[in-house]
C-alpha cells in the first residue's frame, strides 16, 4: 500500500506501476519513483544503519548528496554497495538490501554501539587501543573494520561491462535546471554544438520539485517543454543520468553515463556505464545549490529530512513525507516547505531561529525558537521546542523539516585550483574569480537563489561564453531568499553534522580540544566529511561550528579542498574496455596460428605472445621441450620467430653518419650487403640496446633491436634525428610488423634453406655476417647470416602475410621449431648478453665490449659520460661465465657471488648471477654473471649464494662462452 | 622449386562484422610505403588532408612524412630521390562505414569526428594503438572510414571496434 501517495499531482507515471523489493519486503511504485520517493510512499522510513553507531536512518535529501539512505542493489557479483537510495531510479524488479547492521534492519545488534556513544566519540580508537602494540593489526583494527563501515563489495569480479568514450562541444552546461536549460537554448538556438548533461534522469532540476511557476505555467511543464525543444535541436546532445565530476586541464571534463542501472533488461552488449571525455572550450557549471540541515538533538531520526528535499516530495513524487509537521528553519525556503505541506494537507508548526521573521500564514509559526531535541526509534515522533523567551514544549511530529539555507555546489569550479569566496548575506561560499579556463558559473552555483534570477543568468552565462545574444527568460518567481547563519542549536546533545560519518558537534569539540584545529586537521580526526559523500551536507555546517569553537570567521579557517570527483565513479569506469586480457593489446607474430596448432605455449614479452616452447607427444614437463629443442639446434637445425625485435628502415645520404651518432662502434663504414653487431649507449654513458645493422644499400640500413626496448629505441632515435641532428637528411621507418622474420638454426641451415631460396647461399657466395635480397619460394626476401645461439645460423624475412606459409615450410623441410626458452638457453650457452645484462647498469666494459669502436673519432651518444670514473673504474664487475664445481648442482640467477669463507653480508658482495640455464649440450648448469676483477679471475672459484632459495654452491669462474669459445661453428 | 608461398590475413576469417548504423571489413590489399626526404613536397598534401594524384593517395603522417597508397613503381617515378620504404605488410586496411561510424570512433579514440570531413587524416592512438584514419566520400550507407592499424595487433584493435559496434547498437 502507497499510504503516503498523494492522490494526484507529481511528476510520475501512475500507469505504469513497478514493483520491487526492499530488505526482503515486496513493495509498488511508479515509473518516475526513486527507490526512497517509492519507499517513503510505502510509509517506510528507516533505510539503513549508521557507520559507528547503528543509528536508524532514513533518507535526508533528495539527490545526489545522500549520506543516509545507502543500500546495495542487485545480488551476488552484480551487488553494488552504496548506492544512495535518493538517485536509484525505480524500475520492474529492483532488489535492494539494506546495509551495516547484524541481525536485521529494525534491530541491529551493533546498535549497543549507541549506548556506548560516551566512548567512542572522534579520535577514541588512537587512544584506546594504545597497548599491547601487536593487537592493533590482529584484534583491534579487525574488530572495528566488522562494528563500523557501509556496503561491503561481493569480492567477485565485476561482470558489468564499461566504457570510456570521448565527445566535443562548443559548450558543455553543467546542471539541467533553471539556469542550465537556459544556458542550452540560448547556445542551442545560435547553433552551437551543445551538451546538456544532468546526473538526474529527468531534466529541470528544482523545477520539477517546486510548486510556483514559469512562464505562466507550471515549472515542471516549462522543464518538458525547454527538453523538448533542445532534444529536436541536432547540435545539441542531451544527456540525463550523466553526473560530470571532474574537470582537467586543456578544457576536458570527466562525465560518468550511467546506461543500464535503471533498465530491469539492458540491452545486450551495452556497457553499464560510459566515462565521457568532454572536450569543451566552453562550460556553464550550473550545478544548482545543496541544502544544508542544522544541528540539534538527535538531528538523525528517521523522518528529519532537509526542507528542499520534502518539497521535493510533494512535487515531484506525489509523496507526502509526514502528516504533522515541524519545519525548523533559518531561512525563508523554510517558509515554501511550510506552505507547500500545509497544501498537501499536513498540519504544520514552524519554527524559524530568526526573531523577525515572515508573517501570519495561518500555520502556527514560532520565531526566535529552535527544535532543542527529537525522539522516536524508528522514526521521529515528537520534537522538543525551544522558544524565543526559554520555555520548552514537546510536539508530537512524524516529520522534521530542516533548512539551514543553501550552499552552492562550487566543486568543479575548484578542481584547477580556484579559491572560493565567503559571501556573509547567503552565509555561503561562492567560486572565485579564478575559475577553470573557459568555465562561467549560473545560477545557485554562484549564490544566485531566486527562480527568475536563475533564468535570466543561464541565459546570460552562456552569451557571455560564446559572445551571442542571450535567449529571452521566462516570467518566474523572483522572490529575495532571506537567510542568517545559523549552524546548531546550543545546549544540544547528539547533534549531527556528518550524519554519514556519524560525527557530531561534541566530536569537533573534541577535535577543538585535542588540538585539531584547522578544517583540514578536524576532518582527519574526527572523519567528517570523508565517505561516499565526502560531506556535501555537513561540510558547511562544521566550518560554522568550527569557527565557533576557534573564534575565527569561516573564510579566515577555509575549506578543505574539493577534489575530483563529485560522486563516486567505479574504478572500472575508468578501466573502460581494458580489463583481463584486454588490459593491454596483444601483438600476435605471423606464426602464431602456427604454434597455437603445434603445441606452442606460449609468453608475454611487452605486448607480444611468444611460442616459449613447442610441447612433443610424451613430454611430461617443459624442461623436455626446451632440452629437445636446444639441442635439436646444436645437432641439426631449429626454426625460431624472431618478428618481434624491432626492426627499423634508417634511409638516407646521411644515414650512416646518423648511425654513427647513435651506436658506440662505427655504423658507416659496413659495405653493402653485411652486417656488423651494433651497441648503442645512454646518454648517461651506460649501455642502452644491442642488435645488428644491416647495410641493403648506400643509402639503406635496416637496424634490429631488442623486443623489449623496440618503441623505446625508435623513440630515442627520433629525439635524435628530430632534435640532436635535425640537420641529417635520414628517415626513420618501423618495419617490425611488415616483415616475417624466422632464425633458422644449426649445422643443417645452410642446406635447408637453399632448399627455399633461389640464390647461391654457399659459404663462398654468402658468409657469415653477409646479408641481402633473396627470393623466398617466388616471394621478394631477405636473408641475413646471424648468430644468437653460436651456430651456424640466418634469419630469413618474407612480408608478413607470408610467414605463416614460410613456417611450415621451413619446419617441413626438417626444422624442429623452438621456443624462446630454448633462444635463451642457447645464447646463454654461447655467452650473449641479453635483458638480464642490458639491464640499464652495465657499460660496455662491463660485457667485455670496451673494444667495440675504441679508436672511433666521431661523436656519439654517451661517449663523454662513458669516460667518468665510476665506469672507467677497473674493479667494476665483468662478465663472466659460471658453472658449479659439482656438475650435479644447480645454480640460479638473482645469487650473490662471494669469495670463498666470505661472510654472506653487503660488504662481502662481489657481484651477481645475472642469467642461469641448464645446457643440454654441456649437461649441466651453466650461468652468466658479474664478477669484481672478473677479467682477471678466469679458473678461480667463488660461491653463488642465494639467500632466497637457501642456496651457497661453489662455481668455477670462465669465459662467457661455454660453447664454441672459438667461434668456429658459426663460420660453419 | 616449389610453388609460390601463400598469403594470410591477420584475421582467422574473413573480417565482416556488421550491427545496425554500423559495418566494419577487410578492405581489399593495397600497396602502401612511407614517404620521407621529398626533395619537392610541393604537390603532396599537408596536415590533416588526403590528396590523389595519377593512382596515389598520399596521406600526411607528420611534417615530410607521408604515407602513399598505390603502385611502387608509380610512386618511385613521382617521387625518384624520397626514402621510400614498403610497409604494406605492416598494416592492415580496415573500412568502417555506416550512419553509426562516428559514434562507434567516439569509443576508440579522442578525435572530434564531426569536424573530420571527407578527405580528413589523422594520425591517432585507438584504444592504445596507433591507427591512421581517413575519411572517405559518403557512400550509400553514410560516413565511411579506411583505417590502416599494425598487422601484429590488428586482432586486439578489431576486437575493440567490434565490442564499441555494439555498444553503440544497443543504444539504439
């Protein structure tokens, strides 16, 4: 039963009835409800429990400035917790829980809390739970985590679908009221690319909760017929349920869309919510004002509402909050609740602080008095009154309406920094004159109060921004809001400020007391205005009390700082479309479908899946694959994509000068048609990348880079070309994804290759280190005489959309395919360095490459820093090769290298191994590391200790290169 | 010698998704090269527009630096002393068309595609991939888009294109 509908009126579909579900409770309501205008017409009040004390609470606004009415909607991982009760559109079959009590809603076990109130007042817990230390993390914290909180999140991962999405306007209006609607039509009839966005679903703002008019006619309908109007407008773009919440530079707004959250059955495939990236030149904030309530006795009770929001009620839900009303006022708004109730039918005391003011309406008005206390349980039943002489009496009253006055919503004003301004006859702080670039404040947004006022400064607002004349305000109200400041009753007791932090006017005295003094230090100790609404309804309110206590005046203590964003947006929103394997794209090499189909497994590297390894019928473990294809490459031939390192096409008369500026070791003077090994340093004069270059042309080089560092080095480049030698006439072009790339491998790679080319690649026609155009079964190629493993070894490239072809064919004609496991246990063998040496410490020296350009003349990056003393300094670690002693034991990379007996402490240190594999050629471990003197200490033994793993093994120190030291199977 | 080695497309299947207002496919192969150190550059286009000229179309990438769609031979006889190089194979040539385009591009990146007329460029980053996009004449089904996107990523960058159609479908 909707036992406090009213019968008519109301801006909802009484058609279309909805049912829904509440704290287990099937109730109805209508199309246009929210879940607490539907509750509150149900008769229910109580809508949740309070963070520390349990306290019954129902809902105090109306909008998005909720503290009180949080519930959870949906079930299981779709569960939301939070979710202010008074913005959550009503819809067929909603499910929504109430939140933080044990036991259930109407009696909360935790509610024991309240009666030990004394106790746990603002800072109880830093004083309380001193000692024993050790209890804190493992009782103490625990149990106040459980007493104390709001929703809880399901611990599942979201199944909800998000987007980020981007939308550009001339202006962008903020806030769908008087002042927005007007700020619209005016830019949207001078054809303007506009966006209107409200978070409301419906637009009009306090049009649709007011009962005067505009324009002749009811408020509400001049909001219809201005949407109408703007929404067949197409340069502009209205868009409801859509809360801007934050504003950043270069004139970007962040707006969160909230798609499916009223919907019973979203469509499929649509995200449940959009983050716009607004791009606006131009922005009206018209974001309207926020009521705020005033601090007396159990100001809390369910049924003690703001006085805006009851009006709310009435007009635009058909909700009539309470029949006996008490309207606790400062201001003349109090006044329009008072009149708007009696209306409605409720009988009405009015109690104004204010000794002067208003006249005789008929409804019993006491001036100069205040509301002293409450009680009620679940809901409030009677009001203690205090009059203007001293005397008290009791009113039985089912309804609290409150009105301390308004203040403006200024946040987005303040998100670049401006300075908010106290103005003493609204008792309210507007924005500044330092407002975001391109951003004009309207309306109550900037303490502009009456409806008429409104109009006309949206109109203005937006002429103002776009320099066009402003559209023609209707006739409104226009009547002058009268207001003194007036923060609490005195002598109250458990008078709220922060209803959803629970903190009170006793907790800033304690604040006061215990030296917390300035806001940003009260609201750190007592926790007022933190939580999901980071006190839009109290903030206010407790700078007036603060200054009470301290003495000073609100705009000497300030406020704390508003931050983006205005309500809470989930994080997932922000993720967008990039969550779980979509967190970052992946680059797929031209033999992926391949190795999916050959028992690849399969390794990010960057953004790259790489084949680790190709599983064999009757492999049990992964050492069994890398083992067999190691070798495979030792014994006969292997096959290994090798795409991913970077590749870059340098062209140009001056290329070879540009490279010699950029790699250690002379570049230009490689003949056509060879390669040379290139190290390339920092400008720091530590090592950056290695790779090879190649020379196909005069003009033409073809440098490779690590996988790792490809973007990185191309970008280094660029810097180069484009800023240290912007007179070089050389382009730098990514090759990466045009070519197929694959390293064939082995004693057998000279024979299986002519097997597919059509030139002579004898060892005469193409030695090692030759490279140059082949054709590749009737494809233009190339073909390069490399080395990574120490084998006889080339690498073969074809354009991409061939190299899934060219793999098959190689691994057909005898390849065994091998993963990068197995590239890395070869290279480890044969002592290349790689990432684990590259790794942005070392220098050339260090990997035993001093040599590589010594006796060059031209200037290169990270030639002079090379010189300074710390990386000349001869007892820097060098590369070295490892092996236990024991050929049994295993060794591993991360150990610290200490001399025999030595102590295992900092100061004993003599380096580290850097790259450990099990050689399958050598049958034993074999490691890479960096050793102090290493140079000199080939043949001596020092002990690889691993702290970590428990591991101490003594190791033989040898060259780097366990296989082949001479090199004589890469020459074949 | 054995017989020519066979192509294949970046996709698994031949790429035609369609949803109401919008259609995303394959479009056919073209040869593409990048263009740098233009002795003359006059004739080529500058920022932000597309120009053809005798079978070419040439797309400007940064300053003296164009992308070129058409014969090689043809381009290395237009332009003989530029750096060219063939990059055909490192992209992939996408066309997005329908009266939902725009709004599908909203979702994939930052461009403000109503100022974006037909023979408009940009070089910009698509859900963290760099795409080039061009807008071609309006065909019967509306605004129409030839995007060119890195072969290695093609399938992640189709995968969100894909997921914004329908985004912007269930709109309605």
């Amino acid at each position: 039963m909707q036992i406090d509908r009213l019968s008519g009126g109301g801006r909802i579909d009484r058609a279309r009835k909805l049912s829904f579900r509440f704290d287990g409770r099937r109730y109805e309501g209508f199309a246009g409800d929210t879940l607490a205008s539907a509750l509150l017409a149900n008769g229910v009040r109580l809508m949740g429990r309070s963070f520390k004390y349990h306290r019954p609470r129902g809902p105090l606004s109306a909008g998005p400035e909720e503290p009180n009415a949080l519930v959870t909607t949906g079930a299981g991982a779709a569960a939301d917790p939070n979710v202010r009760a008074t913005v959550q559109e009503l819809y067929e079959g909603l499910e929504a829980a109430p939140q933080n009590f044990v036991g259930s809603l109407r009696r909360d076990w935790m509610a024991v809390n309240d009666l030990l109130h004394r106790f746990l007042g603002a800072g109880f817990y830093y004083k309380t739970f001193m000692w024993p230390s050790a209890f804190w993390e493992r009782l103490y914290e625990p149990l106040i985590r459980r007493a104390a909180g709001l929703g809880a999140l399901s611990g599942a991962p979201d199944p909800a679908a998000y987007e980020v999405a981007h939308a550009h306007a001339d202006l962008l209006v903020i806030g769908a009221g008087p002042a927005g609607l007007m700020a619209a039509l005016t830019a949207g009839r001078a054809g303007k690319r506009v966006i209107l966005a409200d978070e409301d679903f419906a637009l009009g703002g306090r049009l649709n909760a007011e009962s005067h008019e505009v324009g002749g006619g009811a408020a509400a309908d001049w909001a219809d017929v201005a949407a109408a109007e703007l929404a067949s407008l197409p340069n502009v773009r209205l868009m409801p349920r859509t809360t801007v919440f934050g504003v950043y530079d270069g004139a970007d707004y962040g707006a969160l869309e909230r798609n499916t959250d009223h919907l019973a059955n979203a469509p499929k495939g649509l995200p449940r919510m959009t983050l716009w990236k607004v791009h606006a030149p131009r922005a009206v904030l018209a974001a309207g004002a926020i009521e705020r309530p005033i601090a007396f006795g159990n100001n809390d009770r369910p049924g003690i509402m703001l006085a805006g929001a009851v009006r709310t009620w009435i007009n635009r839900y058909a909700v009539l909050p309470g029949r006996r009303a008490v309207v606790f006022t400062a201001c003349d708004d109090g006044w329009r609740t008072a009149r708007d109730l009696r209306a409605a039918g409720a009988e009405v005391v009015l109690v104004d602080a204010r000794p002067g003011a208003g006249s005789d309406e008929g409804f019993r008005a006491i001036r100069g008095g205040a509301v002293l206390d409450t009680g009620g349980r679940l809901r409030v039943s009677h009001a203690m009154l205090r009059h203007a002489g001293g005397a008290t009496d009791a009113v039985s009253a089912d309804l609290v309406a409150v009105s301390g006055g308004w203040s403006p919503a200024v946040h987005l004003s303040t998100h670049l920094g401006c300075r908010l301004v106290w103005r003493d006859d609204i008792a309210a702080f507007v924005p500044g004159d330092r407002l975001p670039p391109g951003m004009q404040v309207a309306g109550a947004a900037r303490g502009v109060f009456s409806t008429a006022a409104c109009l006309r400064d949206g109109a203005e607002a937006a002429a103002r921004a776009l320099e066009i004349p402003p559209a023609a305000a209707p006739e409104a109200e226009d009547g002058a809001t009268g207001v003194s400041a007036f923060w609490h009753v005195k002598g109250a007791k458990r008078a709220f400020l922060d209803q959803q932090n629970d903190v009170s006017v006793h907790d800033l005295e304690i604040s006061v007391r215990d030296g917390f003094r300035a806001p940003e230090h009260a609201k750190r100790y007592t926790t007022l205005g933190m939580a999901t609404d980071q006190g839009k309804t109290a903030n206010i309110l407790a700078l007036g009390v603060l200054s009470e206590l301290t003495g000073k005046t609100i705009p000497e203590l300030g406020t704390t700082t508003f931050r983006p964003p205005w309500t809470p947006v989930p994080i997932a929103a922000f993720g967008g479309r990039h969550r779980g394997k979509h967190f970052h794209p992946t680059r797929l090499t031209p033999s992926h479908d391949w190795a999916a189909a050959h028992g690849g497994d399969f390794v990010e590297a960057g953004l790259w899946l790489r084949a680790q390894w190709f599983r064999a019928k009757g492999e049990a473990g992964w050492r069994d694959s890398v083992d067999r294809e190691a070798l495979a490459v030792r014994r006969s031939v292997g096959v290994c994509d090798v795409s991913t390192l970077g590749k870059i096409d340098v062209k140009g008369p001056e290329a070879g000068a540009f490279l010699d500026f950029l790699y250690r070791n002379t570049i230009s003077t490689l003949p056509v048609g060879r390669c040379r090994y290139g190290l390339m340093l920092r400008e720091d004069g530590l090592v950056y990348d290695d790779g090879t270059v190649a020379r196909l042309g005069p003009e033409h080089f073809l440098v490779t880079t690590t996988t790792a560092k490809a973007g990185e080095v191309l970008r280094h480049m660029e810097f180069a070309r484009q800023c240290l030698r912007p007179a070089r006439a050389v382009s730098l072009v990514s090759v990466t994804d045009h070519w197929a790339q694959y390293a064939v491998a082995g004693p057998g790679a000279r024979e299986l290759l002519q097997g597919l080319v059509a030139e002579d690649i004898s060892d005469a026609a193409f030695p090692y280190l030759a490279c140059g155009p082949v054709t590749v079964a009737g494809v233009p190629g190339r073909l390069f005489r490399i080395s990574f493993s120490g084998e006889r070894a080339y690498e073969i490239a074809v354009p991409a959309r061939y190299g899934h072809d060219l793999f098959d064919r190689i691994v057909k004609a005898g390849a065994t395919p091998y993963g990068v496991e197995a590239l890395s246990v070869l290279r480890i063998e044969k002592g290349h360095p790689a990432g684990a040496e590259l790794d942005g410490r070392t220098s050339a020296m260090d990997l035993n490459l001093g040599g590589l350009g010594a006796k060059k003349a031209a200037p290169f990056i990270g030639r002079e820093m090379e010189k300074r003393e710390g990386i000349q300094d001869a007892s820097r670690p060098r590369l070295v090769g490892l092996r236990p002693v024991d050929p049994k034991a295993r060794i591993t990379a991360g150990a610290h290298l200490l001399d025999p007996g030595a102590e295992a402490r900092t100061a004993s240190d003599r380096g580290w191994v850097s790259s450990v594999a099990w050689s399958p050629e050598l049958s034993r471990y074999v490691g890479l590391g960096f050793l102090v003197h290493g140079a000199v200490r080939k043949g001596e033994r020092v002990r690889a200790w691993d702290g970590l793993r428990g591991l101490d093994v003594e190791v033989e120190v040898t060259s780097p290169h366990h296989v082949d030291p001479e090199g004589s199977r890469l020459r074949g | 010698m054995a017989e020519t080695l066979a192509p294949c497309s970046a996709f698994v299947a031949t790429l035609d998704v369609a949803v109401e207002g919008a259609r995303l496919t394959e479009a056919p192969a073209r040869t593409l090269h990048h263009v740098a150190l233009v002795a003359d550059p006059s004739g080529l286009p500058g920022p932000g527009r597309a120009a053809e000229e005798g079978g070419l179309t040439f797309l400007p990438l940064g300053p003296g630096q164009w992308l070129a769609i058409g014969d090689g031979g043809a381009l290395a006889a237009r332009l003989p002393s530029a750096a060219l190089t063939d990059v055909s194979d490192g992209h992939v040539p996408l066309l997005l068309e329908g009266p939902k385009a725009r709004d599908v591009l909203a979702r994939l990146s930052s461009l403000d595609y109503e100022a974006f007329p037909p023979g408009a460029v940009a070089r910009t980053l698509m859900m963290q991939l760099a795409a080039t996009i061009r807008r071609l004449p309006d065909g019967p089904a509306g605004p129409a888009y030839a995007l060119e996107v890195a072969r290695s990523s093609a399938r992640s960058f189709v995968h969100h294109v894909e997921e914004a159609m329908r985004a912007v479908a269930a709109r309605g």
